[in-house]
C-alpha cells in the first residue's frame, strides 16, 4: 500500500503544472484562431470556463498531493506483515 500511496503521490505533483500548461496552450490557440467558432458558439466564453476548471483541478491536485504525503507519512508506521 505504501508503494501505491507513493507513485500516487509522485504523479499528482506534476499534475498542477500539467492544468497550467494546458490552459496557456488552449489561450494561445484561441488567440492565434486555431479555435474557430461554431455555430452560436463563443469559444472565449468556453476558453475560459476550461482554464478556470484546469485552474480549479490543479489547486484540487495539490490538496490530494499533499493529503496523499500525509498517507504516507502515516502509512510508514504500520508494520508489515511478513
């Protein structure tokens, strides 16, 4: 178990910079045009509700990040069976 809290712990330190990079290429797409407007469609409006979700699951990233060292931490006294 202490193996799995761990690697779990690992991948989520990278996931709130992950969140960031992709809204800064999901703005940068939208400036440059590379995210056309459909039909009644304003893809600023969707732009940003995606960097707020992003920003919303980075910050929800290192809430679990930080409660998964915890885990850890806690998980290190138990003794294993043998």
């Amino acid at each position: 178990a202490r193996e799995v809290i761990a690697s779990l712990e690992q991948l989520g330190q990278g996931l709130p910079e992950l969140c960031e990079q992709l809204a800064r290429i999901l703005v940068v797409q939208r400036e440059e045009g590379q995210i056309p407007p459909g039909p009644g469609q304003d893809p600023d409006f969707w732009v940003a509700e995606v960097v707020e979700a992003l920003a919303a699951a980075g910050q929800a990233a290192d809430m679990m990040t930080a409660a998964l060292a915890q885990a850890r931490t806690t998980s290190a006294e138990l003794k294993s069976a043998r």
